[in-house]
C-alpha cells in the first residue's frame, strides 16, 4: 500500500532529488513557498509556508499524511547574512510540523541536521557520533537546538522523528547558499568558461557525499523498525573527503579548463569550524549501508548531469 508523504521544502537544494525517489513507490505532496511555473508543472508543487503551523496542520489532514521529509530551512552561508531571521525560521518551521503532527495521521517525520553542528571541541580531525557541540555559526546553533528537540520526542516516545547530520552534499542541483557551494559552481564554470572565484582556501578538508548516497540513505532510515535505530538525535554520515584544490585538480584530469582563483571570505571561518573527517560507522551499522559514490564517480556523474560529457 502507497504511502501519502509531504515534503516541505521541496524545491531546495535536496527536496526535488528526494521527490524522484519516493514517488517511485509513494503518492508524494511535495510544497514550498518558492513555487516557480517550472515546479508546478514536473511535480505539482504546492504554495506552503511552514511557518505557518494551521496550514501544515490542514495539508495533514487533507492528504492524510503518514510521512513527512522536512526541508524548509535558510542554509550555511546565506544564514549568516541574517542570523536571528535564520535561526527564527529554521526553527520554527522545524517545531511547527512537529505540533502539526502530535495526534494527527504522521507516524515519521524525517529531518536533516548538518555537520555545522560540531565545533573545535568535536575533535575536527575524526569527528564521532557523540561529542560535544559548540557550533560557532547560527545555522549550526539551530541544527543542534532541533537535534536536541528530536532526542526529547523519541526517548519519550512522543513521534518518531529520524535524523542524519549531513556533509557537503553535491549534486547539479542550483547552490543555495551554502558553504560548500564551491563544488558544484566550479563545475558551473567549466560551461561559463570563467575564472572561478573560490570562496574557501585550496587546502582545507571537508567531508562530502553525492546527493543519491544521501537520498538512499535517509529513505533507508526511514523505512527500518525503530527498534533497529541506536541514535535518538541525527547519525553522522559522509562518504568522502575533498579540498578546493584536489577538486579543482580532478576536474582537470578530466580534460576540462578551469581556472581558480583562491579568495576566501566569510566562509572560511564556517568551514575551518567544521569537521575534516566523519566516523559514520553507527548508520552504516544499524542500516546496513555505505555509499555507493566515490570523489571520482561523484564528479563524473555530476559533469554527466550538466551534460557537459
């Protein structure tokens, strides 16, 4: 029997990757407030701002609604721009679908937190599943102030809330703001033929992972017992490890012209907060799961997507 799942969110940087998965099997309302004429058309998007915790509520009961993925939210880089409006409306879009689905038809909400939780007291060289968290950004604060609201709700077994802290995710989808951009808007470039502008020093380490692994996986979570689950907040995840520098390098091994220029900005100080490495061994434990994208193959099946092969 299909499931009925909504998806707020739908039209960012991970809601549409998500809508072609799950429809497969599902009958999917995905919503926004962004609803372009574009997105309407390939997934019948619908106009819904999750901030306003009625309109959720009725969307509920309207389409009787047994899941929710949970995308609305302002990302790394953009947030800092405007940190109190960010926090205010990761937050609360976050609480808002949690309220509308106390005693209603939602028997799993799926969330996703970020790696910005973690801080210079995560230990940034190996980051493990529980460490302590000091997130020096307002994205992060907010990713770690609803890990804390999840791991309420599932001990207590108020609502089955299931969560993974994500890396850089890549994909060809259009950057939205957030301080991994790079790595798609270098391969951006190659198309423009422009000097690429990089925001983060050539040799600094960040975790990274290619959307399919990331969408695979949390369905994945999503559709195991709860019995099986041994994290009441977000699992760590990630599938590998890139510098600007090596990426840059990579593209042009594969035949491509890119030049770089190295300009950090204020996102250097987002990434340096953030881990180099990950240990996800947890979720690959309990899920039975690892990634099926490597550095290489991510690259060249991101190049594919921009059909630039």
């Amino acid at each position: 029997m299909k499931k009925n799942i909504l998806i707020t969110g739908a039209s960012g940087q991970l809601g549409q990757f998500f809508i072609d998965k799950l429809v497969e099997k599902n009958n999917v309302i995905s919503t926004d407030i962004n609803v372009s004429p574009r997105l309407i058309k390939k997934y019948d998007l619908k106009f819904l701002d999750a901030l306003n915790e009625v309109k959720v509520r009725k969307f509920i009961e309207k389409y009787h609604i047994d899941e929710i993925y949970n995308f609305a939210s302002i990302l790394s880089a953009k947030a800092e721009k405007n940190p109190l409006k960010s926090f205010q409306l990761n937050t609360n879009c976050f609480l808002n679908v949690i309220k509308a689905s106390i005693s209603s038809s939602v028997k799993k909400i799926f969330w996703p937190s970020s790696i910005a939780v973690f801080s210079k007291e995560s230990n940034l060289n190996y980051v493990q599943q529980d460490v302590i968290m000091n997130p020096t950004t307002i994205y992060g604060a907010s990713k770690l102030a609803c890990e804390k609201v999840i791991n309420y709700f599932n001990i207590n077994g108020l609502l089955d809330i299931r969560s993974i802290r994500f890396p850089g995710i890549v994909s060809s989808s259009t950057p939205g703001g957030g301080t991994t951009d790079y790595i798609v808007e270098m391969i951006n470039n190659i198309k423009s033929k422009k000097k690429y502008i990089c925001p983060i020093s050539p040799n600094t380490i960040l975790p990274m992972m290619h959307v399919n692994d990331a969408v695979d996986a949390s369905v994945k979570l999503m559709s195991v017992p709860r019995k099986n689950i041994n994290i009441n907040n977000s699992y760590n995840i990630s599938s590998f490890e890139t510098t600007p520098y090596e990426w840059k390098n990579l593209i042009c091994q594969m035949g491509y012209n890119l030049e770089v220029d190295f300009q950090p900005d204020f996102r250097q100080k987002i990434a340096d907060s953030w881990p180099r490495k990950i240990d996800d061994e947890q979720i690959r434990k309990d899920l039975n799961w690892k990634p099926k994208f490597n550095k290489i193959k991510t690259l060249k099946s991101v190049i594919e997507d921009y059909s630039l092969t």
